[in-house]
C-alpha cells in the first residue's frame, strides 16, 4: 500500500481486479474513495469521468461515450445513475456551433441532445471540462491544499515551483463550456501535462486506466500537502492567537444557550436549521489575529461559497459573556444582523444583471462565535451540516494560502456572477419541493415505545429532524435504527429531572440550532384499585406524566421564545383524562391534570405564537411498551377478560369498532402540526369512538 501523509490511499486491487474491465464500475469505484476524504473533495463536489466505448442502441456500432458526474450528485456516494452518459461524437460537434463566451449558457441545454442514456441524471455545467480533454478518465476535485496554492496572488508562480513542468495553470474562468475549450487547448500545447491548476478553484488530473488517475490525483494533492507542510513550520497561523477558547463543556453551554437566539436571527426570511461545530480547525481561525481581516474577504472555490455565502458573520460577542438575558443579547446582536444582511442587499444591488434572479435570503449562513466556535443554517440539517464542512475547508485554504503567500478572495463581481448565475437558479429550481415540516426541529419523549417511534417516523417523512429520547437506551436505540444520519438524535434522559430535561434542550439547541415542536409522548402506566395503590404508585405517576410534562413545556416556552417565531407543544395524554373507569385513580388523575395543564398553557402561550394542543389515545395495545407489563394485566382483570382478548375488546366497545394504532396517534400529531396551524387549547381524541370521552 502507498504511504501519503496528507491523503488516504484506499484502493483495492483485489476489487479492482473483480469489476476489471468495466470502466463505468472503475469510475464509480474511484470517485467513492475520492469524495470518502473531505480533504480531497466537499459533499457535491468536484467531479469524474471515464470515456468508453459502448454499442449504440439504433445503429448497432460501437460508439464512444463519457461518463460524467451529474447535476447534484456526490462522488462519495454516487452511484450509476448519478452519472450522465452522453455521445462524444456529437459533444465534439458542438464546438463548431459555439458562438463565443458571451453565448456559452446556451450550450448547457443542448448537452441534453448528446444524452446516450436517456435516463440519465442532468448533466452539470462542468461536462465540458471533462469531454474535451483527450482522456480517457478525469477528476475534477477541490483539495483545500491545491486551492490554497490557487487561491494565492502568486498562485501561477507557486504552481511551477511546487509541480514544475507536470502541471498547467489558467487564470480564473467560471466554469463552463468556454474553459472546457481552454483546458484543451492548454494540453494540445503541452501534451506532457500530468495536470492542470485552476486559479481559485480547483484541480483536473487525468489517467489512462482508472487507477492511474487515482494515483495521479493523490501525488498532486499530496506534493501540495508537503508544501505547505513546510510552510505551516515557519510561520504562525493566521497571524497567531488573539483570544483563548473556553474549555470544552463551557463552549458547549455558551453555545447552546446562544444557538435559538442566533437560528432566530437568522430565520427572519425562512426558518432555518443549524449545526455546531467547535474543531481544533475552526477554533484556530476564530480565536486568531487575522479573523476580522479574512473573513470579509470571503471565500474563493466557487462551490464554497455557494454553499456558505460569500461571506460569515462573526459575532461581537466575547466568549464569557452572559448570555442568558435573552433580551440584552438580541438587542446587541439585532444591529450586527441587520448590518450584514443590508451589506448583503448592497453586494446583491451593486452586482446584479439586468436578467439576475431576485434576490436571495440575505441572512448569513455562516455566524462564527470567537472562543466558541462555528454556527451554520440552512434548510434541514444535512445542508447546515455540509456548510460547516465546506466553511472549514475554506478556513484551510486561507491557512494554506497565508502561509505561502497572501490569500485572495474571488471578486465580488465574479462572485454574484455564480451565485446568481441562471444556470445555478435552474440547478436550484429543480430540487424536490420542501415537506411540509421542513425547517422544523421537534423533541420526541418516549420515542423509544411505539408511539413515540411512530411520532418519530411521521414528523421526519413529513421533513422535520427529531431529537429522539427514552429513558431506557436499549428501546431508544432500536427504535432509532431504522432513521437517517441527518434526520435524528438520540439522548437517554429522565423527564422527572430538571438537569436531565436542561440538557435534552442544550442538545436539541447544539444539535439544530433550537426547538419548534415538543411532542411529550413519555407515559407509565400503573391500574390499581384505590385500595391497592400505594404511595410511591402515586408519586411515580404524578413525577412522570404530570411534573415530566410541566418541566418540558417550561424549558421549551423558553427555547422558542427565545427563537421568537412560536411552536408547539402537543402532549399524548389519553382517554382517561375525560373518562372515568375502575381502578385508575392513579393513572386517571395524572391524565386529567395533564389535560388541564396543556389548556392552562395554550391560554399563557398564545401571545408567543406557542400552541399547545392534546392527542387522547386509547387503548393502543399494539406496539405498545406500556401494554407489555403488568397494565395489561390490570386492566384485563378490571373487565374479566384475557390479555390477549384485550384488543378486540377495546375494539368492540367504540363506535367505530376500530383497533387503535401508534400510527394512528402519529397522523393525528402531523394534523395539528401541519393542518390545524390555527388552533390551540383543543384535543383530538384517537379512540375509535368513545362516547364519553367526547370532550363537547
């Protein structure tokens, strides 16, 4: 296995030698070890390609056809129909019908009429790039150390030093179907070229075989890494340390009570979800004395910015600053906001075309906190996610980039060209149609019994992300098992607890930057005759379902008051809370205080555009941990019937003479969410019909 210091060698020759021979399987065997190392490329970015020789479905003769990456698509992940396959033989042809530079746009929609596979995913503006180099397999990547020599004022001077003759230079160009021309014309002029540098963007690198372009991408990436290596040994970073971060658990309350306010500020367009990052990486450039003197200066690569904005906020805020009075804070951080999002207004009207989509969110994507560390916002988690990570790539290209020379930015007006630029608002315009909980962040108690899972299972289809939690973590994680990386958490906590339910909405404001939905779906159960109940019943009931949900409406009031654009709170009470039956007193008198305590609070609330709304269950046997103990039991002798007759009873005596699912709750939950957005103080009852229940 080769040794590299500053990138992962992974390839497999015994795999390779198992899909040898199909160059399609090769290209997506080697993008996904590119885009596995963050260093080499961001989620979505960069791009690879392969050319092959195909049979074409009419004509019946061989053809030669390129496999590019997509419009969207990830090389870490990819897979076959992430690519594009389209003719060489007609993406040659269009070069002679090419107008000029001034015209290349159009070129992007013709590349549809090159398509070889019909069912192939769009293909991006960079297929050119790839098509016209006469190689038979290319990567386009965008290592943070070959950017940071690219993102330099010497970077054509630094390029022959570091690379010498194997490696080309062009001056900033969009991308397009004009320097698609330019990098061919570049090699048919120097036919020995390994590679070429990109000034401010990137690196192409070229192979006969799939796994000599590997090789050749990892040596041009690695001769950068030792470049700078030695340059990091003579020079302090970003000019040294200007502040001291605070330690770890410290940075992390700092962070957690400042997150809502923040997301708040920043959701004054479209509410927004956050993401917390305190690495080593981010914490060296905040803490630094070169901070206000970069970050304005924004980002270079192109696929950086148009991720995090050209620019971020830093805050004015010092690190040991009280933060919990939330009004002093907002009215210190109101201007700071404000500020930014009219310099934005600024760049937008300064810069815009006359044929420039309207103008964007101006609120900051990136915010970063000085000895504390990094917030990013965007529309779910996965995206705020994948702006921190390109952020931190852009903090190591101007780490890079200072200590070999001096970092330059992308002018502004290039900049807007590519934020704005139409074929980016088509790419834009075509991603799927947000969810209705889209932009959400819900806490989910019990989630770890059926019906917090199926709470769970429908706010995350319908778009939210959910911090899950359960007071027994073996239930907790398998009913986590079955949801995405982005879409959940998962915290043990216990809801009698005032520390335990602090630190489920630190980690819900950490985690995504706040709270908008509370669903207290947490219950015990325990049927007793009044004889029969002891104290320590009594307490354990009231201490969970009445005390349990008091502290959680509190500590949630205060996340989404701190927010300020409201919530809501629904809590899974149950038809005992209008019902009175045998043995239940415990129970039925907890369920009743819960139900009264939601209207208490619907009527405090309102006035913050907090909801409070109840969903009454009943007698959901199926996937329920509350059903599998001794209440199943209980209530079976109560009606002198068998356990296992219990759920055609229940059945029979509703109206409807319907068998209650948890997913019946959760549906009923997404209608107050998502339907009844006007209504507060009211219950939903989700009992097949019970009479007496009726609330009316």
């Amino acid at each position: 296995m080769k040794k590299y210091k500053h990138v992962d060698y992974l390839w497999d020759k015994r795999y390779e030698n198992k899909i040898k021979n199909n160059e399609v399987e090769l290209l997506i065997y080697r993008s996904n070890l590119l885009g596995r190392d963050l260093r080499i490329t961001n989620f979505g970015g960069g791009n690879t390609s392969c050319k092959t020789i195909e049979v074409d479905p009419l004509t019946k003769q061989n053809t030669e056809v390129m496999y590019v990456k997509g419009s969207g698509g990830d090389i870490g992940t990819i897979r076959r129909e992430g690519f594009a396959a389209l003719y060489m033989e007609r993406l040659n042809h269009m070069r002679t019908i090419y107008r000029g530079l001034k015209h290349e746009d159009e070129m992007v929609a013709l590349y549809k009429r090159c398509l070889f596979d019909l069912d192939s995913k769009a293909p991006s503006i960079d297929t050119a790039l790839h098509a016209f180099l006469p190689f038979k397999h290319i990567d386009h990547l965008h290592p943070d150390a070959v950017i940071a020599v690219a993102a330099t004022t010497d970077s054509r001077k630094l390029t022959k030093e570091i690379w010498g003759k194997d490696m080309g230079w062009l001056p900033w160009q969009r991308p397009g179907f004009d320097l698609g021309i330019k990098l061919y014309e570049l090699v048919e002029k120097n036919p020995n070229l390994r590679g070429i540098i990109l000034e401010g963007h990137g690196l192409f690198t070229w192979g006969d075989t799939s796994y000599d372009c590997y090789n050749n991408s990892l040596n041009a990436i690695e001769k950068a890494g030792l470049y700078l290596e030695k340059a990091f040994k003579k020079k302090k970073s970003f000019g040294g340390k200007k502040i001291k971060s605070l330690p770890k658990k410290k940075r992390e309350t700092q962070a957690a009570i400042i997150a809502p306010i923040i997301r708040g500020l920043c959701s004054g367009k479209n509410q927004m979800v956050g993401h917390f990052t305190d690495d080593k990486r981010v914490l060296e450039f905040v803490n630094s004395k070169e901070l206000n003197n970069l970050a304005p200066l924004g980002t270079s690569c192109p696929d950086h910015f148009l991720r995090t904005k050209i620019k971020p906020l830093v805050l004015n805020i010092k690190p040991n600053d009280n933060l919990k009075d939330t009004i002093k804070i907002k009215e210190r951080l109101n201007g700071l906001f404000a500020k930014y999002r009219k310099e934005y207004t600024l760049y937008y009207e300064k810069h815009k075309r006359s044929n420039s989509p309207d103008m964007r969110d101006p609120n900051p994507v990136v915010v970063l906190f000085p000895g504390i560390g990094m917030f990013t916002f965007a529309k779910n988690k996965q995206t705020a996610r994948v702006a921190s990570e390109f952020y931190i790539n852009a903090i190591n290209v101007m780490k890079g980039a200072e200590a070999i020379s001096t970092y330059k930015a992308l002018p502004l007006q290039e900049a807007f060209d590519i934020e704005y630029w139409l074929l980016e608002e088509a790419k834009l315009k075509r991603q799927p149609k947000e969810k209705p909980l889209s932009r959400r962040v819900a806490i989910v108690t019990g989630a770890g019994g059926g019906i917090g899972k199926a709470v769970t299972k429908k706010l995350i289809e319908e778009g939210a992300v959910v911090l899950m939690t359960d007071i027994n973590e073996e239930n907790l994680k398998e009913a986590a098992k079955d949801f995405g990386k982005d879409s959940h958490k998962i915290l043990v906590s216990d809801i009698t607890k005032s520390k335990s339910i602090e630190k489920l909405f630190s980690t819900a404001s950490i985690a995504f930057g706040g709270v908008d939905i509370l669903v207290d779906s947490a219950g015990i159960a325990i049927s007793k005759t009044l004889e029969d109940t002891e104290e320590k019943d009594w307490d354990l009931l009231q201490d969970i379902l009445v005390k349990g949900q008091f502290l959680l409406a509190k500590n949630a009031a205060i996340t989404m008051k701190k927010q300020g654009f409201g919530g809501d709170i629904i809590n899974i009470v149950s038809k005992n809370a209008l019902v009175s039956g045998p043995n239940n007193v415990g129970y039925g008198t907890a369920k009743g205080a819960q139900l009264h305590m939601s209207r208490l609070l619907a009527a405090e609330l309102g006035q913050d555009k907090i909801r409070v709304n109840v969903v009454n269950p009943d007698a959901v046997i199926i996937g329920s941990k509350i059903w599998e103990g001794k209440w199943a039991e209980g209530r079976a002798k109560a009606y002198g019937i068998k356990v296992s007759e219990l759920p055609a009873f229940y059945a029979k005596r509703t109206l409807l003479n319907e068998i209650i699912l948890p997913s019946d709750i959760a549906k009923a939950v997404a209608a107050f969410l998502i339907a009844l957005k006007k209504s507060t103080g009211n219950i939903i009852n989700v009992d097949g019909g019970v009479a007496p229940a009726f609330p009316r």
